[in-house]
C-alpha cells in the first residue's frame, strides 16, 4: 500500500511539473511573432503590427521580438515611444548615456525626439511591445546602426 501511494505521488509530482513547465513555456508568447524585418535593424527581428489607425487614435502598437543579439538602429519618435518588456533580456540606450539592461516587466517611457536604440541582450531572445504615440507630430526618424562596440560598451 505505501508503495502505491509513494508510486502515485510521484506520478501525479511529475504530471504537475511537466504542465507547469509548457505553461511557463507558452505564456510568454502572447501575439505572433510576425514578418521578419531588415530595414533599420541589426540582426534578426520580427515585428508583429498590433494597432495601425492612426488617424482615430494618433498612435500605433506593435510586437517586436529580437533574436540574441539584434537591435533597432538609432532613431528618434517625435511624439515619443512607450516599451513594454515582455519576455527575455534587452538592452535599451539614449544617446550618450550608459546601456539599462531590460526584462519582463519594465516599462521605458522614450521622450518625443529622444535618440535611442533597443534590442536583445547578446545571450537571449527579447519580445517588447512597443507604443509610438502622438503619430500626427511625424514618423521615426532613423540614424544608422548601433555599432558591435556601442552594443558591447557597458559603460
């Protein structure tokens, strides 16, 4: 009999893992993945297109996962971006400022005309959702790549 219950609690210990493991695995994959992009980034990067009306909402929301290592170019918003971290390790950075290492849970308000770049940490895959806001002040403007010795440069 203490065999059985042993047997059984051990089985029912695994079965509760193993679900908590593929819910752990799948929760963070809340929108598509999307169409992979090139223009404006380094690295493999896809963008899922969330929100696009524009003209009723001045605003646009996207997904956008990074592979290991991949990142935005340096760009400005002139009515300013809001980042949602998701899921994995990223890197966000301002123009002359130091690198802030990003995970799931942090929010990056980006100031209208701030010059910055996000991406993936170099170990992990990054998935944020992004928010450009005030869409009637313009579209992004882009600056050229992050260099690898600006991308490593842990000031």
């Amino acid at each position: 009999m203490k065999t059985i219950t042993l047997y059984s609690i051990i089985i029912s210990s695994l079965v509760l893992l193993t679900s908590c493991s593929q819910t752990e695995q799948t929760s963070n994959k809340i929108f598509e993945k999307g169409q992979k992009v090139t223009q404006n980034f380094t690295g493999e990067t896809w963008v899922q297109m969330l929100t696009v009306d524009g003209e009723n909402f001045d605003a646009m929301s996207y997904n956008v996962t990074f592979a290991a290592g991949s990142r935005t170019y340096w760009h400005s918003h002139p009515g300013g971006q809001i980042l949602y971290c998701l899921s994995g390790e990223g890197r966000y950075q301002e123009k002359d400022g130091a690198i802030r290492s990003l995970k799931a849970g942090d929010v990056i308000e980006i100031k209208p005309d701030v010059v910055h770049w996000h991406g993936a940490g170099p170990d992990m895959e990054f998935v944020h959702l992004g928010i450009s806001t005030r869409l009637s002040e313009g579209p992004a403007n882009w600056y050229g790549p992050v260099t690898d010795e600006e991308y490593n440069n842990q000031k």
